[in-house]
C-alpha cells in the first residue's frame, strides 16, 4: 500500500489511520514512563517540530476510554510486553489544548479559556450522566457550571484538578493530564498589559495538577516556553523541562539527521 507523505496531521491516529508516512518516535513512551518518570514535565520545541502529534500519541496509548492497538501495531513501544500491559490504555486522561485560548482583552482570553474547559467536559460528561453515587452533588453542580460556561474564574481554574479527581472516583485509578500549547495564552499576551492576569490565571490551573494532588499520576506539558519555571508559585515549581538542548528525549519530538535522510 502507498504511504502518503503529509505535515497535515496533527491526530497521532489520524496520521495512523489515513496510511501517512511516520517516523518511529515511540520509544518516548518507554522512555518517559519507564525510565525518567517525573510527576510534571514540559516538553518545550519551536513551533512545526510535532509537538502536538507527540502529545496526542502518548493520549491514545494511556487513555483508558480508547483500544489504540490497532494504531501502534508494528511500531517500538509494542515490543516492550511489559511497558503494553501495564499502560496501554489503563490510565483516565485528561487532555486540552490550550491554542486557541486568547483574545483582545483579558474578559475575551478568559472567555476562550471557558469554552476550552467546555468542550472538555462535553467529552467527559458521562461522570454526570451515568447514576455514580460516589461522585458528590457539589462537583456534580460545579460541573455542569463548567461545562455550561458559567463558572466564574476560580473555578474554572480548578477545572482540570475536579475533572481528576471524577476520574479517578469513577476509574478508581489516578489520572494523566496532558495540556497540549500550554504557553499561547501567554504568548499572545506578551507585551500587553493582560500579561501578568493570564499568566497567574494559567499558573494557578496548573498548580491543581501539578504537585500534591492524588489524584493524578503525571502531568505532561507541551509548549515553546518555559515560563513555568520563573513562576513564583510553589504549586508550579516542580515542573522538569526538557528542550532540544535536555539530553533526555533530545531526539523523541522533531526530526534528526538521520530521519530526514530515511525520507529522501
């Protein structure tokens, strides 16, 4: 069968279900889960490097909701029998990405953080839907205010934090977050006086996940900035970051030089 040569795709079982031309970078999953496990890590690459390709595989290799053998056959990870059984999809996940969260003004950035955390509880809504007694009427209620855009800025930036811990009572196994282009709120602020807002707003959503939650397992970050690192918030400063200069997973996201030249 013909493979297509596409830079189009950016669903890891898009690119895998339409037959596309793929260069082998899973044995970032046996990397990072096995071997440099950290509860919070940022992998920061420019722009066009795959970043978001890399963080929809490692979704559709955890997340518990999905069968993903059919999209990793024949590839590295599958070889890894251990690494298969105990991970692949056996984990709730928690994925969002944040590109398309900015706006003019700070009232418009927080409007499209809201539809964000929307759309991820519309795919989450069977934790309200389904009678589970062990899911308490108040996050329930704080739910359906997230999901109907109606929670005020507290709350939803809690929202990633209350969509774990319902996971993890539904599943009774802890949780993956993965935030796909965490940084662009941020970006786009630069230089605007809305900075300083977003970027707390952000902090403070991450800092539910990031550190001393039980709920979740680990939490994966994918942006071109660090700006994490400088954060003055305890809740954020356990995040690694790992950038084409970090030896560990220097060659997992992006093309080498031996990869290009397996494609000409």
């Amino acid at each position: 069968m013909k493979l297509n040569i596409t830079a189009s795709y950016d669903s890891f079982r898009e690119l895998r279900e339409n037959n596309s031309y793929y260069i082998d970078k899973t044995d970032l999953i046996e990397e990072f889960l096995l071997d440099k496990f950290d509860k919070a890590v940022l992998f920061a690459r420019p722009r066009r490097f795959g970043k978001t390709l890399t963080m929809t595989m490692l979704r559709d290799f955890l997340d518990i909701r999905r069968d993903s053998r059919d999209i990793f056959d024949g590839l590295k990870v599958m070889d890894n029998v251990v690494l298969v059984e105990n991970y692949m999809n056996k984990y709730p996940v928690v994925f969002i990405s944040l590109k398309e969260v900015f706006g003019k003004d700070f009232e418009s950035i927080f409007s499209s953080l809201r539809i964000a955390v929307s759309n991820l509880c519309e795919e989450n809504r069977f934790l309200v839907e389904e009678n589970n007694t062990n899911i308490s009427e108040a996050s329930k209620t704080l739910f359906d205010n997230l999901w109907n855009r109606k929670a005020e800025q507290p709350d939803t930036e809690q929202a990633l934090g209350l969509l774990c811990q319902m996971l993890r009572t539904y599943y009774n196994r802890k949780v993956f977050v993965i935030i796909d282009e965490y940084d662009v709120p941020m970006a786009k602020a630069l230089d605007s006086p809305e900075y300083d807002k977003v970027r707390d707003m952000i902090e403070h959503m991450l800092s539910y996940v990031c550190k001393t939650n039980e709920n979740v397992k680990g939490v994966i970050l994918s942006g071109c900035l660090y700006t994490v690192k400088n954060s003055t918030y305890t809740g954020v400063n356990n995040i690694i970051p790992y950038t084409v200069l970090s030896p560990n997973f220097a060659s997992s996201i992006g093309f080498t030089d031996d990869n290009v030249k397996k494609t000409s």
